[in-house]
C-alpha cells in the first residue's frame, strides 16, 4: 500500500498538485490522467523519489520493489542485451560476488552464492532478456549491439525491457507506447496483463490502457480524483458528471448533433467493409461520452476542401527500399475517399513507403502518378524536428500566409493556433522552449492550416496527451480527402479508417479484416515464430549438415553478391551518422556559450538553432535508413 498525505507537489513556481490525500492499493493497475502539464510525470517522479514534495509526505511500504521506465538513455558502450541484465542489481551483485569467491578460493562462499543466484532464477535471466528485446520488435541479431547503435527510438525500447526485467512490485511508466509501433504494443499489453504488482501508467492509448488498466487517478484542479474501472468506464464517469452541470449543456448538445450527423452519413457505407461495422459501434459510443470532451482547450478541424481529386494518386508495380528492395509490386489506387491504415511489424517498410509517397524519398522502381491538383498533407517525427525553434507560433503561421499569398489577419491567426490550445502569449513564445507535445501539436496544426486533400500521417498521436488525441480523431472523422494512416493506435484507427492494407515480407497487400482480426492474425503469428524457434535449436540432421563444398562455395558467393550493395550502403550511412553526431556537438559546444544569447548574436543563435533542428532530421533519417538496411542484411 502506498499512502500520499497531504501533499503539496510544484514545479518551479507552479503549483501542481495541494493538499492531495490519497491510497494506492496493491494490485491495482492504475492509469493516470490529465492535460500535458498538468503533473503526471512529476508524480511518478515523487513517488520514485527522484524529485521532493514542498508538503506532506509518501509512504511506502519499505519492502516494495519499485521500477520505473528511464526517460533518457546515457550513451553507453554495453551490449543491449547486458544494459538490459544490468537493471537487475540483485543479480549484477551476485554476478560479481561469484568471481570474487572463485578468485579467492572461498567455496563454501561460493555454494552459498550459488543457492542466491537460483533463487532468484539468475541462470535464465539472459533468456529472459532476449524475450523482452524480442517481444519488442528487436531480431535476435541485435542483441548484442552497442547501445551507442541504436537511434532514440530504439534506446527508448532498451529502456522498456530493462523496467520490465527489473523485478518489481510497482511498476511505473510514462508513455511507454511512444516509440512502439502496434504489433510491439500488442505484446506489452499481454505481457503486462500477466505482471502480478501494482501498475502506475500514463499513456496517451486509449485501447492501451483500456486494456491494462482497471483505475483512473485524474488531475483536477490540482487535485486527485479516483475512478474504478478503465478508460472508457472513466469517460463514461466523468460524461455523466459534467452533464449534470448546466452551464455546459448547450455546447455538449452541439457536439452530440455534430456526431450523430457523423454517424448518419457513414451509416451508408455500413454494408462496405467489416470493419465498418466496429466502427459504428465507435461512434456510437463516443455520442455518449462527448460531454467529457466539452472543456477540452482543443477545438480544430481540417478547413472545406474546395478540390478533391476524384483519383488523388495511382502507384504502379512501385519498388521501395534503401539500395536493395525492402517492398516489391506495390499496386493502389487512391480514391478522393479512400482511407486506409497501414499495417506492418517494425522496419518492415511503413514509413519508407509514405516517405516516396510524399516525395522525400525516391522510388526504387515503378511509378506514381499524380492528379493535378494534388496537395499532399505529410506528418512524421522529422516534421517536428524541422520546426524552426528560433522562431514563434504566430511569426510562422504569418510567414506561411506570406509565401502562400493568403490574406490573413493577425486575429484570425490567433483563433486558429487557439483551436491548438497556443493562446494568449503562447503564440509569441519562441518553439524552442515548447514541450515535445506542444512541437508536435504546432507540426499537426501546419499541416491543417495548408489545406491538404491527401494525408499521410505517420505516428500522429506521439507525444500527444489524451484530450488532443481525441480531438484529432474527431477532425479525422470530418476530414474531406484521402488519407494513409500509420498508428500503434488502435482507437484513432477504428474511429477514422474504412480499409486496412498490410506490408509483411515484403509483400503489399489489402488485409481483409479488422483490427481484432489483425491482432488475431499476430498471436498467430507469435505462435508460428515461437515454434520456429524451437525447431531451429534442434540439431540438425547430419546428411543437411555436410554439404558439398563446391555447393558451399556457390551459396557463399550469392550471397556476398546479395549483400555488397547494401554493405556499401551501411557504411556510408555509419559514416553520414558520424559526420551528424560531430556537428551536432560542434554546434551544442557553441550554445553552451552565454555570449550568444545577447542581442547582438541573435541572427547568429537563429542560423545555429535551424542548423542544429535540420542535423537532428538528417541524423534521425540516417539511423532509421541504416536500420532498415541491417534488417535486409539480416534476412540475407
């Protein structure tokens, strides 16, 4: 049981939470709740003892074990699969305690220690280790990477799998399906439904947390407030007490009407596709639990198209990948309705894909032909890394309006970024200061102001808090053009797509079925895999072991042939990467210096900030390329 007495939690001068009285049971799975801000990241941080209260105090029973998921990764020179081990301080003490007691000679010592290590089921904790590094989405020749390999994302993972080896009685997280595509949050969640502590989780996943969690601890008012049950019996809850406050009953009607018009225009298309069918009962639902949404500071939608073409994009026999094929034959035609979400494990090809759709990238083969007037709305993390910090919202909206030739007052520009929930001063407030959420909300919010009538949208709910999410699925639902949509997701995905297509061994197809299918399709999957794995520790048959040597020399040959080019290709990419890191820190040496902060370097600071914004972009896309193109080597 812990125990929080009348606590007071600030952060510089911000009072986040006063006089906040509250028990945390065991065994609840609790997920935590509130607006980006709000505090729920320095409540985990108070209860890990990592940060002070100004009032009261935590108790905590002294024999619980607690762990908790790194924000950050250090650089590191340890293989990922000992930085994993390494969370484990019981076993890492015993490790070294053994080496010591052989090197002495003590073995009684030694028999002793033997005993601790089988207690705590040490012999099998490296395949413990590779199972989680499995189980989200890294190959078995990974393992023994450096962690100093792997881009942000992956370091993100590596922090995940250490939390979850760590052996733990309350386990903590923040956001931990940022950086998980859907068949890695698939797992987590099954996993976690077999942890046996107590789970405190912040998460912007609705269908995550549905699935895990049976608490909600929600901030208001810099309160807390406890509610039983999942997120969905929380929206239902909280509905049904602020409908019963009068002052918002006029806009919680207006947003009733505005679904249930939502809802009887794609009644139409209810014999389309299975999938629609889980859809309705979506959105029938969300009719009833609108009114947890009427003070939510979120309120956009995408702009009347005056132009939709009918045939946005058609791709013929396309070809995509990084030097060698990662997707061969890809055939779609883009309707001025279509909407399709993207499925496919990690690397197998997604984002490459929405990359030479947008033209970031270039096609190995094949063909995209485009209708005239075309407009294409492109959202991925290297959007957010590209946001020029020295700059404010409202300095960049008008430079957009500017360049566009589109008359815009400034009022007008203040209601639009409003809608975003940049108001006030906000908008004059440079973006460097801006929280990753907030980044990600103003890239969301150029996308909108461009008017674009096909969208690609890669991950588009990362970083984003809970409220936001929703209020962009709901600007999705009445979004009039095209869109391919890739998303861990899964609400955001049943709400606002009719058609699902799958990338899978480097094969594009249409997916006939919906989400739960497709979730059923993966523990299918998992089970092909598991047993693959068995069979491939088998020793093999001795006749399969002795081959010719002539036929050893000839598959040796091809498959050096095979992998040359993309050989040549990792290298340059390691190279371009060191090339990144080397001017990033050249140019982060450069903005420790108090000097360039004066007035006098201000056009010298703006030049630096988008050098260093447009380095991190190239050195993201550099390590996802050479990710990608080990993943090939690795199927070779």
């Amino acid at each position: 049981m812990i125990s929080l007495n009348n606590i007071k939690l600030m952060r510089s001068t911000l009072t986040l939470l006063d006089e906040v009285n509250l028990v945390l049971h065991k065994g609840h799975r609790i997920g935590i709740i509130g607006r980006n801000g709000c505090g729920k990241t320095s409540l985990l941080k108070a209860l890990a003892g990592e940060i002070s209260l100004e009032n009261g105090e935590i108790v905590m029973s002294g024999s619980i074990r607690c762990s908790i998921m790194a924000q950050e990764t250090p650089n590191s020179q340890r293989m990922a699969v000992d930085f994993v081990i390494d969370a484990h301080k019981e076993y890492r003490a015993i490790e070294h305690a053994m080496k010591q007691a052989e090197l002495s000679g003590d073995d009684d010592r030694l028999a002793s220690l033997h005993n601790n290590m089988e207690n705590i089921q040490g012999y099998d904790i490296k395949n413990r280790a590779e199972q989680l590094l499995s189980g989200l989405g890294f190959h078995a020749n990974q393992f023994e990477n450096l962690v100093d390999s792997f881009s942000g994302g992956w370091r993100v993972r590596l922090n995940l799998a250490a939390a979850l080896l760590c052996p733990s009685d309350l386990l903590m997280f923040d956001e931990p399906t940022n950086h998980l595509d859907l068949e890695a949050t698939v797992w987590l969640e099954q996993w976690l439904q077999r942890y046996l502590g107590t789970i405190l989780v912040i998460s912007h996943d609705r269908a995550f947390l549905d699935s895990v969690i049976d608490h909600v601890i929600s901030f208001e008012n810099r309160k807390l407030n406890t509610y039983t049950g999942n997120f969905s019996d929380y929206e239902r809850l909280r509905s049904e007490k602020m409908a019963a406050q009068q002052a918002m009953y006029e806009k919680q009607q207006r947003r009733r009407a505005d679904i249930e018009n939502f809802v009887r225009r794609f009644r139409s298309k209810e014999s389309k596709a299975k999938q629609a069918q889980s859809r309705l009962k979506e959105l029938s639902r969300m009719k009833e639990i609108a009114p947890a949404y009427t003070d939510s500071p979120f309120q956009f939608q995408f702009p009347e198209l005056k132009i939709v073409p009918p045939f946005p994009m058609q791709i013929k026999s396309l070809t995509i990948g990084f030097g060698a094929p990662l997707v061969n034959e890809i055939n779609l035609t883009v309707r001025g309705d279509t909407r399709i979400g993207l499925l496919g494990y990690n690397g197998s090809g997604k984002s490459t894909l929405l990359k030479v759709l947008s033209g970031q990238m270039a096609a190995l083969d094949g063909e995209i032909i485009e209708a005239n007037k075309l407009r294409v709305g492109y959202y991925a993390q290297h959007q957010v890394d590209e946001l020029d910090q020295s700059t404010t919202p409202m300095k960049m909206f008008q430079k957009m309006a500017q360049e566009s030739g589109v008359v815009e007052t400034e009022q007008e520009t203040r209601n639009f970024l409003g809608g975003f929930a940049f108001q006030g001063s906000r908008v004059e407030e440079r973006i460097s200061i801006f929280s990753g959420g907030e980044k990600a909300r103003l890239a969301l919010a150029k996308i909108v102001w461009q008017k674009p009538n096909l969208l690609l949208l890669d991950e588009p709910t990362n970083h984003l808090d809970l409220e936001m999410v929703h209020a962009l699925t709901i600007a999705l639902q009445e979004y009039e053009g095209a869109m391919i949509v890739i998303s861990h997701d899964r609400h955001l995905l049943a709400n606002t797509v009719e058609e699902f297509y799958s990338i899978h061994l480097g094969i594009f197809a249409e997916f006939k079925g919906d989400l739960q299918d497709y979730e059923n399709w993966l523990a299918q999957q998992s089970k092909v895999n598991s047993k693959y794995y068995r069979e491939s520790e088998k020793p093999a048959p001795a006749s399969k072991l002795r081959l010719d040597k002539k036929e050893q020399r000839q598959l040796g040959a091809a498959k050096r042939e095979n992998m040359a080019p993309l050989k040549k290709l990792e290298r340059s990419l390691e190279a371009a990467i060191d090339r990144s890191q080397i001017e990033l820190q050249r140019i982060e040496s450069k903005l420790t210096d108090e000097s360039i902060y004066h007035e006098e370097n201000k056009t010298f600071l703006r030049q630096l900030l988008l050098e260093q914004g447009l380095l991190k972009t190239e050195l993201l896309e550099a390590e996802e390329r050479w990710l990608e193109v080990h993943e090939q080597l690795s199927r070779i």
